[in-house]
C-alpha cells in the first residue's frame, strides 16, 4: 500500500507531495544506516569471529556448555559465527524490526533457525524464564560509535551483567580505552568558530560578536576521517594518552559519569586547538586480538603495513578503512592555550553516558565538574562544522570581496541566504541593503552580526512582501548562494528559482550575483567510500544475500540517486578529465529541464564505481577563473591522481551499481537528467563500443 507524504524539496523551496510507500520511514533509516559499511569491515568481522572461537572452545575446555548471547544482533553475523564456534544455544536479540525480520531471513538461509533464538526487542526489555530460559555465559555485541559509548554502550553492558549473564560470564570486546591527542590544526579550528572578514586591502568589514567568540561551541563530537586531514595541517603537541578505560567484563562497575585528569607534556611548542580522539578495544581476556581505531600514524598495526602503500593506496589509506567507526574531533570551550616544548599540563576529560568534553589547564585542575559544552550564542546551532569553515575560507572569500568592488556607495542591495557574512559586508560598501533570511536561527545570528557591526543601514527582512515596495531601487541582488536547507551542491540553485517566481519586480539592469552556475562531473575510482553500496553477498562464508535485497530496495525508495558526501574525507582517483555536464543560466533557467549528453574518454586504467559532480558558481559573465566558486576540486584534477577536493564543502556522487572496468583511451558517455525543480534525477555513465 503506499501514501502520500509531505517531502521538502530545496531547489523550490516549497512543500510537495509524493507518492511513498507505507513502510517508507523504515526504508530511509535502513537506506541511511551503517550496517552495509559495518559488514565491509572485514577486519571488525574476523576479529569478532576469532574471539568468539578462542572464547567458546576455552568454555568448552572447562567442561561448560556455551551459551551466547548477542545483543544488537543486526543481520545475525556474529550469532551465526558463534553456531559456526561450536555454540550449545544462542540467544540474539535486535529492537529494530526491519533488521530483526531481515536477520530471520538470513538466519534461515543459512540453516540456523534451529540453532538461534532470535528476540525482537531491546536486550533491557528482556527477562530470564520469559525471552530467556537462563543466563548466559558468553555476551558478544557490538554496540559501539565513533564515540564509543554514544549508542547506549555503558548501560546495556550493565543491565546484561545484572539482569542476563552469570556471574563471570565471559564478554566480547573484553575492554576498551580511549584516546586523545592533543593538536595545532588553524583548518581544524577553522571548523569551529568564525574568522572576522576583511577586504581586499585587510581592513576590517565585518567582526565576531563577543557572544561567539566566549561560546564554548556545539556539544556534538565532529566526526571526521583523520587519516585524511593533510599532514602538513596539524602539529601533534603531545602523544596518544590513554584518558578512559571500559571494563566490559562485570568486574568492575560501569560509571556514567567520570572525570579523569591526564598529566600530559608538550612535545613542542604550539597552540593547543583541538583533541583528537579514537579508541581500541581488546577483543578477549586473552590478549593479542586487538581491534584499533587509531589514525595511521598511532596505528600499532601501520608499521607493518605501511610497505602496501602505493601510487593506488596512499600511505595513510594502509590500515583498515571503516565510515560507521571514525575518528573524532573536539574543541575546547575555553580561549586555545599556548603551550611550550617540554611545558607539564593536564588534560581534564569528562564523559557522561553517551559523551565526552574535553579541558585544558596550565594550573593545578579545579576539583570542580565542567559541564558539557553547548551553544549559547546560536550560532552553532545555525551553522554546520563544513559550513563554519567555508565561512572562514580566505581564498573563496576572496573573489565575492573582488566582485563587491564594483558595489558603488550609492548601491541599493538585496542579499539572499541564510546567514551569509559575505551578504552583510556589503553594508560597509552601499547605501541601503536589505537582508533577506529565510531561516529562523540564522536570522538571530544575522541580527546579532549587524548589532556587533552597527550596520544601521541592513533591514532584516523575512519575506519578499516586506519589501515589495523596495523591489524597484534596487541595484544589486547578492547571493553566495547558500541555504540551510541545502544538501546536495545543486539545492542552491534555489537562488535563481526565487529569483524567477518571487522577484519578479527587479530592474532589469539591477546587477544580479551569481548569474551562470556549471555543473561538472568526472568519472572516479573511489578506493572505499563505494563501499556504503556494494552488495555483500556473503561475509565470512554466510550468505547475507537477503540483507542486499532489503538495502537496494530501501535505497531504492528513500534515497536520491545522488548522494552528497564530503569527498576530501574519501580518496578516489580521476580517471578521465572533468567535464561540464550542462550549464545553467539565470537568464533562462525556466526552460532548463532536459537530458544533457556528453562524450569524452578514459585517460588511465582502472575502475569506475562512481561520478562525481559539483557546481561552479560564476559570479560575473567575464568568464575569468577568479570570479568563479567552485564547490569541487581545490586543483584540476588529473588522471590517475587523486582528486584533492574542497575540505569545506559536500559533493554530489552517483555510485555505478555495476562498476565498470576501463582503460586508458577507451571512450564513455555521460547522460545526466536535470529537472530545474527537482536537479539531476538520473545519470548514466556507458562504455563505448
């Protein structure tokens, strides 16, 4: 049965309605979950497994039955490991109901419905002589994020341990600690605060009110792949430190709320910016099975790995990949503290049952709890990680700073977006300007700015009909674009559909910026971002066809065919030279809605799992390289290169369902569907003949 569901579409900005299946919010969170990647991860699979045949023949060694319990069971993996491990009974248990009936399937297909008692419901809702007929003496589970305790970890280890395991029941993961490393990184920073932004001759237009500037920031970890951040951009002030440790096995109590202080010495001087924080976990009681979460260059394993590096695999793509573990990064809530070489300091690390914050002190540390972190300015809230730093990027803002030059004093001026300084710094330069936000939160932000700056010649405005009269002085109508409710690159062309349905009033001779955007696209080999959507078919010698089915159709009906992602955190090769899928001009952007065909050729071997595409925004028609923002690469890409791509900004991707090994010199096709209300609806990439 489907229904009608009430879907925003960016690009119109308005509400419309589609037709969706009923289940429809189940397939978006399966669509959208880490299940897929998490099974890609051979080396968590394997290292899963190996515990759980050393744990259960040394149960068995003792004259014990095994008996296994595996909480958040997903698609019934280690459930079927531990069958395979000589388990007597196993009990699996998994709340969400979709993966529950999927892990039914898989269970049977594997011919282990007999062998495995499968609950669909949350280990805490569970009882013994109801769900359970005893306790068991063998937990496996894997209920960890990149934070480690952000999925609830700490209290369901706890209720196991109270409510459903023996006493000195056996656990896999055995224990777990995290780390943190100290960090001078001015791109890391950037991701956190705003810059003040300044002309072409360095004077001042627009400051930081002191709100922002004494917020402790968002209380939400920024999780990032670290092994990409470009090594020259930070400078590691200390070593790794261990700052928490989790005793899963039942012997000691598992605390929600701690706070550690980590004596820690500068290994060189610098200003202490940020905390770089990962985790490892040991597999067993044992010893020697360890699982790592470590960038590449604290890794216990790179050493051994790094001779695998290679024109195809950069050195820091060695050790094991996984998306549904990264790394983490946060941000102190205090002024960043300068330190010098050899200087003694603490760390003071706080973490809750689902969190961690982080302090510094140069001082003996208070006995006093620091709250955690959360935003008191609004600005954090208003503004993503990406989107603070694509405010503070110098040279992007270099080239609006360019084009607001020909703004004359007496200009009158609209500028659109949400939250856009480059928009208000037009207020240092015309007469008049009215700001027009279509975003409650960053209308508070936008205020805030124009009372820091004394800007009394900006109007707040929140619809068109607040300044219908004001339409005809208008000179100028700015953008960036940018627009909070903007995912993929192409979502902001909600500039020029509101230009073209809501301003209709402009003079015609008004200056209007941006006036042409390109999108481009380049056929790429992702080295493992292609993962999220590769079919599995079998891990670990079990059949998980059925989990294939389920992912294809969820992704199928909750999904675009375009995903946006971050693609400077995920290395792929250019295998052809970019090229402009199709244009689109303000001036006849109604009539844009086609099928854009282009042909080109492979310039290098290797294989295809996906296009990449990204907007050039032309703020002028010069033509000219330096009136034009780009949403894509930093530098042409070249083929059989890396693509280094804008650290501040997502790109769209089309995965190839079927990738397509090519060949220096062989010819393709590219077929992109735009539709001026929805964007790119389709694409299709073919090998000539």
């Amino acid at each position: 049965m489907s229904t009608f569901s009430q879907v925003f579409n960016p690009i119109s900005g308005q509400m419309e309605w589609e037709v969706r299946s009923q289940n429809y919010d189940f397939y978006q969170e399966v669509a959208r979950s880490d299940y897929g990647d998490m099974l890609h991860d051979t080396e968590r699979n394997q290292k899963y497994y190996k515990a759980l045949k050393d744990t259960i023949a040394r149960v068995h060694s003792r004259g014990q039955k095994a008996n296994v319990l595996d909480i958040g069971t997903g698609t019934g993996l280690l459930s079927m490991m531990a069958v395979a491990s000589g388990a007597d009974t196993v009990v699996a248990c998994e709340a969400f109901k979709p993966m529950a009936d999927c892990a039914e399937k898989i269970i049977a297909r594997n011919g282990m419905s007999d062998r495995i008692k499968l609950i669909k419901l949350r280990s805490t809702e569970m009882k013994i002589g109801q769900e359970m007929d005893a306790r068991a003496n063998i937990l496996v589970t894997e209920v960890f994020d990149t934070e480690l305790i952000g999925e609830g970890a700490i209290d369901v280890f706890r209720h196991a341990h109270e409510n459903l395991l023996e006493a000195g029941a056996t656990v896999i993961p055995h224990f777990a600690r995290i780390y943190a490393q100290i960090v001078e990184s001015p791109l890391v920073a950037s991701f956190n605060k705003p810059k003040l932004l300044a002309d072409l001759d360095g004077e001042v237009l627009i400051k930081t009110p002191c709100e922002i500037v004494n917020c402790p920031g968002s209380t939400s970890l920024h999780e990032i792949q670290l092994n990409q951040l470009p090594t020259e951009s930070f400078r590691c002030l200390t070593s790794p430190q261990v700052i928490f440790s989790f005793d899963f096995s039942g012997k000691t109590i598992l605390e929600n709320d701690r706070r550690q202080v980590v004596e820690m010495k500068a290994l060189e001087g610098g200003v202490a910016q940020a905390v770089f924080m990962w985790w490892d976990l040991d597999m067993d009681s044992e010893g020697g099975n360890l699982l790592s979460c470590a960038p590449f260059w604290a890794h216990p394993d790179f050493e051994a790995l790094k001779g695998e590096a290679s024109s195809r695999k950069p050195l820091a793509n060695v050790i094991p990949w996984r998306d549904h573990w990264m790394q983490a990064l946060y941000y102190l809530p205090k002024d960043p503290v300068t330190l010098s070489r050899d200087q003694q300091f603490s760390l003071i690390a706080y973490h809750d049952a689902l969190s961690l914050w982080f302090d510094i002190s140069t001082e003996i540390p208070e006995e006093r709890i620091l709250s955690p972190p959360f935003c008191t300015c609004g600005f954090h809230v208003a503004c993503s990680r990406s989107r603070i730093g694509q405010l503070n990027d110098h040279q992007r803002n270099k080239k609006y700073m360019r084009m607001f030059e020909g703004i004359p004093k007496s200009a009158t001026v609209l500028a659109i977006g949400d939250g856009s300084l480059l928009g208000l710094a037009t207020a240092k330069l015309a007469d008049k300007v009215f700001y027009l936000n279509f975003n409650y939160f960053s209308e508070k932000i936008t205020k805030l700015y124009i009372q820091a700056n004394r800007l009394a010649n900006v109007t707040v405005v929140k619809n068109v009909e607040d300044i219908e009269e004001n339409l005809k002085d208008l000179t100028h109508v700015v953008a960036e674009p940018h627009f909070n409710t903007s995912i993929l690159p192409w979502d902001n062309l909600f500039f020029f559909k509101f230009l073209r349905t809501r301003l209709p009033g402009v003079p015609a001779e008004a200056v209007i910026s941006p006036i042409k955007c390109d999108i481009s696209a380049i056929p790429v080999e992702f080295l493992d971002l292609h993962k999220i959507r590769k079919p599995l078919r079998n891990v670990e010698g079990f059949n998980v066809e059925d989990f294939d089915v389920m992912l294809e159709k969820a992704s199928a009906l909750a999904d675009s065919k375009f995903e946006a992602h971050p693609l400077w955190e995920y290395p792929c090769l250019a295998l052809a030279e970019p090229m402009n899928a199709f244009s689109i001009d303000l001036d006849n952007f109604q009539s844009a809605s086609n099928t854009f065909s282009a042909k080109s050729s492979f310039k290098c071997s290797g294989t295809c799992n996906a296009v990449a595409f990204w907007v050039v925004w032309h703020l002028d028609r010069s033509g000219h390289e330096r009136a034009q923002v780009s949403t894509g690469p930093k530098s042409p890409p070249e083929p059989g290169k890396f693509v280094k791509w804008d650290p501040f900004t997502k790109q769209g991707v089309f995965f190839v369902v079927e990738p397509i090994a090519v060949a220096e010199g062989v010819e393709y096709s590219l077929e992109v569907t735009f539709n001026t209300t929805a964007g790119p609806v389709d694409c299709k990439l073919l090998k000539n003949p």
